[in-house]
C-alpha cells in the first residue's frame, strides 16, 4: 500500500517559473529519496502558500522524509509548517483514476 504527504507552509515567493528556476535541484534531490514515488508541488500566491504532495511506499519512508523536510524548510526560515500522512485507498482512488503505482 502506497502512502501520500501533503505539507503546506506559508510563503511569500517566488512562486511559477521563478521558483521553478531556483529549486530545480531541490526537485532533483527529492527523486533520489528512499521510497519516493512522485511529487506534485503546490502553490497559492494569493494566500501565499507552498507545499507539496508526495507520494511514498511505506508510512516509514514518508514520516522520515517530512521529518527531514521539516527540519529543512525550518532552516530556511519558514515556520507554521503543516504535514500528514495518509493511507490510500487504491480501490477507490483506481476508480477515480488517481496517479497509483
């Protein structure tokens, strides 16, 4: 069973292409994370958010990574960092025609 992340956090920017430009190695490195499966980065300017969801193979793999994730974004100086793991449903999400491995 597959497991998904969502972590949020307020942001002032960058956000679209300037973001993309300057955390695309962030990105690269998170493909090498142990149990990775995809990411979909997400971003609100208008209430200037930024998070991410992920998804794991384990509940292990995905709480160790938001663990250190956490601790990496508060280095950067961010702070009201939101993050939760939650099972999948694969029946109901292969119905809906959600991005299951």
């Amino acid at each position: 069973m597959s497991v998904i992340m969502y972590v949020a956090f307020p942001h002032n920017g960058p956000f679209g292409e300037e973001l993309k430009n300057e955390l695309s190695g962030l990105a690269q490195s998170i493909n090498g994370e142990p149990g990775f499966i995809w990411k979909i980065w997400t971003e609100n300017q208008a209430d200037k958010t930024a998070g991410g969801v992920y998804m794991f193979d384990t509940r292990e793999n995905a709480e160790k990574y938001l663990t250190m994730h956490t601790e990496r974004l508060t280095k950067f100086g961010y702070s009201g960092i939101s993050g939760k793991v939650y099972e999948t449903n694969e029946g109901l999400t292969a119905i809906n025609r959600g991005p299951i491995k």
